[in-house]
C-alpha cells in the first residue's frame, strides 16, 4: 500500500467563518438601528425602514455566499 492518499478532503475555510460573523453581527446591528437612522439620518420612518431592510437582505445574502463556500476541497 502507498502512502499516498487520492481523496480530497473538505477543509474549513476561515475566511468563510469569520465572514458569516461579519454578516450576523451587522444584521443584529440593524435590527436596533431604527430609531438612530431616524434620528440621526433625518428621514422619515418609511425610508428609514427600508434603508434597514437593505441592509438586512445584504446580510442574509452574504451569509448565504459564504455558508455555500464554508468548506473548500483539498486533495
């Protein structure tokens, strides 16, 4: 037998892992950032609503990016 192994292995990726924090604390950040958009942006309650909804769905988006690239092969 040889020492030598032909499978590839999933390894995983940190940058993924450190990327879906990234994305989970922005989107618990904008869970509270309402009423600091509305007072400090100057908009009203609509825009400021979907100002944070944005950011939201780019969280969600980013984790999803990143849950898909989690584990990258090695051989």
């Amino acid at each position: 037998m040889s020492d030598e192994s032909n499978e590839t292995v999933a390894v995983l990726n940190t940058t993924s892992v450190v990327g879906i924090a990234v994305c989970f604390v922005l989107a618990v950040a904008a869970l509270f950032a309402l009423p600091t958009v509305q007072a400090r942006g100057g908009v009203g309650f609509d825009t400021a609503f979907w100002i944070i909804s944005a950011v939201e769905l780019v969280a969600a988006l980013g984790i999803a990016y990143f849950v898909i690239n989690l584990h990258e092969e090695r051989g």
